[in-house]
C-alpha cells in the first residue's frame, strides 16, 4: 500500500514518520548549537544526554536498523560486537564494510589484531569514551550489537566484583586444573578412572560442578545452560576464589560506575523460526565468501584454536578446528561430507546463542522490544517515537515467549542447506578453495622450518664464532705472559 509503512498489523503514515524525522532534525540542530538535547528519565530527575542503544540476536537486522536511525539522529554508531573489534575477522563476524557505511562514522570497528584480548571492561572504557566525544560533537551515540554482556556494563556501570589480577587467575587457573587435569577430582566421579580421557561435556560439567561446590549454585546452573566459554568460567571461578564463596548474585554485580546517561534500549526481535532460517542462510554465506580463508590466516598468524577472543568466536572456533583437521588428515576431512559438517556446526552454535540472546535481554525489563518483520520504515518510527518521550519505558510484551504452537514447531525444525549440498557449485568451489588452502599450509610449514633451520645455524655459527674468538684472546694474553716473563728487568 503506498504512502504507509507497515507495523505490524497498523500501518504507519509516512506524514508521521516524517514529523519525527523532522523532529530528530529540530533536536540535532539544539544540541549544534549548544542547546540541550538531552531528556530526563524521571520528570524531576537531573538532564542527561541520550544515548541509544540498538540490539537484538544475530541475524535480526541490527545493522541496516542501525544505519538509518543514524541517518534520521544524525548519529555516529558505536559496535558492541565481541569479533568485529578485530582487524581482517570480516566474513565471519558479518563486518559492514567501509562502502556500506554511508558516510556514517563507526567506532570500536577494526582496532586490535586478533592475538589480543577483549574484556568487558575494556568495551566500557571505550565506549565510553568514543559516547562521551560523540556528544561533545553534538551528535548521538548508537551502540549497536549483540553481545549482551558488554551493553549491561555501558549502561550499568562496571560491576563491583574483585578485580582480575595475574595472581587470582593463576589460581583459579590451578583450581581448575585440580579438578579437570588426568585423575584429578572429577575423575573420582566419572567413569574417566577407567582410564580414558574426560570427554569435553565431561570437562564442563566438573567445571560446573566446581563452581557449585565453591558456593554458587546459581551459576553453575547458568554454566550448565551455556556451555563452553572458558574465559566465564575462569572469571567465575576467580571472583569465588577471592570472595569466599560469595555467590555472584549476593555481590550487587549491579552496583557499578553511575552512567550520566539517559540510555533508551531497543531490542529487535523476529519469530523464531524465521530468525533460525535466517541464520542457518548467513552461516552458508559466510562459508560461501570465504570463511576458511580469514581461518587459515589466523593460523598463520600465530592463533591457535581457542586460544584467545577471536579464536573462540562462533564460526571462527569451528572453522579453525575443521582447518586442524584437514592439515592433520586432509583424505578424512577435506572432504564434501566434512563441509558440510562444518556448516552444520556453525549453524547449531549461532543457533544456540540467538537462543541465549533472546533469553539473557526477555529479562531485561529496561530494553523495549520491537518487532523487526514490521519493516525497516516501521522499525525506525516506533524508535525514534519512543526516542523523544520524556521517559523510557522497555519490556518485551509477548515477543520473548513462544506459542504452545510455535514451540511444537521449532521442535520440528530441521536446518535446510540451500549451497552446501553434494555436487553443488558452492560445494566444488569451497573445496577447490580448501584444496588450495592445504597447499599453502604446506608451503607455510616449509617456510617456516626453513627460517628456523637458518636461525638456528646463524646461532651456532655466532658461537663458533665467539669461541674462536675466546681462544684468540686467550692465546694472545699467554703470549703477553710469555713475553713479559722472558723480557729482562729494566
């Protein structure tokens, strides 16, 4: 229907949506000119900038949402994506590029190399930081991103649990390996006395388990639901150790930094089914544009498999181990029925974390739910609608629950591979790719013990060199002694 948007089942005149842009336009020439543009969250409550914050699980359309509420807010966008703060972590963090981006500045994208580490608390001083110079422009800040974890600590504070230092994690870390090392405790409770290794489910329950008998209850049982993120259970497991067992939600993690921001949070959400159909789509995508490739440069960089940040993100950890698994045995591995393995496991890892996503923000009361299936236009006026409203108010209404009807059918679902099939185009592509990748490893190895055998020589030929000469020297000094002993007195 033309001259409407659609939201929902309510269409919305393009009249309306066109006042509040002119209305977001009116707000960025006050704060130009040094008005205040801020609101208030309570009617008697101090004035402070706004500052919005866009999420919502992967594949929702964060992104093309991000753009054009920067557009009508004359915003600059700050990422709070976990992978793309990575430089060359493009395809598999699903990175806009630099064309894509309008003109509109983007900050916390590409700004450390993919050895490093990235905390929380490293995104809060940050973000922070890029907000607080964003409004000194005049401009609205857009944090836009999924991980969850990071916008609680932007818009809460730090949390007050004792600060990670190399000493507390070493002992966390020797804890853990009390428990999980060959016939350590967890191995009294599982059939690993028999004599074979715990396998990784194994692994993470004693870590669970641990975390349990340390205290917390509630965290274990949090663990248990989202398995396999060492760094939370090293955190956990070190905040116990230093707190006497205090459980995590006795210790106010809420208690942060005041932020002097007016924070107006939105989660976009799709149903469920077409949020899986959607994802499981982008996963072949990202295989298909060269996912295996940003992996194989990992490992030449030095990143192992799960060894840092970026190595344990979803798609690169998957892809990084398959990649470990050709090289060991490419006749197994390199193989259709391996790729195909492959999507599939990234599939049901992403899969799992829009779960965990939707999950973590439905109880969060202070983020407001709107409907993405409604459309780009409509999406953009509820926003910017509730934007101008002297308060926020969130809460997900029935977007977070399932239907007695809708859980019967993700039940039901089963993923669909669209490019990856045997014999399909995308198929001989990625394995004439892996093909070439193998190549190259094996070029890379080559390279490498190459350098290494010419630095090792280069070291013994310094040593030769230096005990020639020391024998000089010494021969020279016993000639000296020599001829001073022969030499009459004066």
């Amino acid at each position: 229907m033309l001259g409407c948007a659609r939201k929902g089942l309510v269409l919305v005149p393009h009249s309306r949506l066109n006042a509040l842009r002119a209305l977001a336009a009116r707000q960025r020439r006050a704060m130009a000119g040094n008005t205040s543009a801020a609101a208030t969250a309570a009617s008697d409550a101090p004035c402070r900038p706004k500052v919005l914050i866009l999420t919502g699980p992967t594949a929702v359309g964060k992104t093309k949402a991000s753009l054009a509420l920067a557009e009508a807010l004359g915003g600059e966008i700050i990422s709070a994506d976990s992978v793309q703060v990575y430089r060359g972590l493009d395809i598999g963090s699903d990175k806009i590029s630099a064309a894509e981006r309008r003109g509109i500045p983007h900050h916390l994208l590409d700004v450390l190399d993919p050895h490093q580490d990235f905390s929380a608390g490293d995104f809060f001083v940050r973000a922070r930081a890029a907000a607080d110079d964003i409004l000194q422009r005049g401009k609205t800040p857009i944090v836009a991103g999924g991980t969850g974890f990071y916008l609680r600590w932007f818009i809460l504070g730090k949390p007050s649990t004792p600060p990670a230092s190399p000493a507390s994690e070493a002992a966390a870390t020797q804890r853990l390996e009390q428990v999980l090392s060959w016939g350590g405790e967890a191995y009294a409770a599982t059939e690993a006395a028999a004599g074979r290794p715990l396998s990784v489910g194994e692994r993470w329950e004693a870590g669970a388990a641990l975390v349990a008998a340390l205290g917390d209850e509630e965290s274990a049982a949090r663990l248990r639901r989202e398995p396999n993120n060492q760094y939370r259970l090293l955190r956990i497991v070190d905040i116990l150790l230093q707190s006497g067992g205090r459980p995590l939600a006795d210790q106010d993690l809420d208690a942060g930094t005041p932020t002097h921001y007016d924070c107006r949070c939105f989660f976009l959400h799709r149903p469920r089914l077409e949020l899986y159909r959607r994802i499981d789509g982008r996963v072949e995508e990202m295989v298909a544009a060269g996912l295996l490739q940003e992996c194989q440069l990992l490992l030449e960089a030095g990143v192992a498999p799960s060894s840092n940040c970026a190595s344990r993100a979803i798609g690169y950890r998957q892809a990084l181990d398959f990649l470990r698994r050709c090289h060991d045995d490419p006749q197994a591995h390199a193989t259709e029925a391996g790729v195909i393995q492959l999507v599939k496991a990234i599939q049901t890892a992403s899969r799992q974390l829009c779960h965990r996503q939707m999950s973590w923000f439905r109880d969060e009361g202070m983020f407001r739910w709107v409907d993405a299936t409604a459309g780009e236009e409509a999406v953009l006026a509820e926003v910017l609608e509730r934007w101008h409203q002297p308060q926020h108010e969130g809460g997900c209404g029935d977007g977070g629950r399932l239907t007695k009807e809708q859980a019967e059918e993700m039940k039901r679902y089963v993923p669909k591979l669209r490019l990856y099939f045997s014999g399909s185009d995308a198929m001989q592509r990625t394995l004439a790719e892996l093909r070439q990748l193998l190549q190259r490893h094996k070029e890379w190895q080559a390279a490498q013990a190459q350098a290494q055998a010419q630095q090792q020589e280069e070291r013994q030929q310094e040593g030769e060199a230096g005990a020639a000469g020391g024998e000089g020297q010494a021969a020279e000094a016993v000639s000296a002694v020599a001829a001073n002993t022969a030499a009459p007195p004066p």
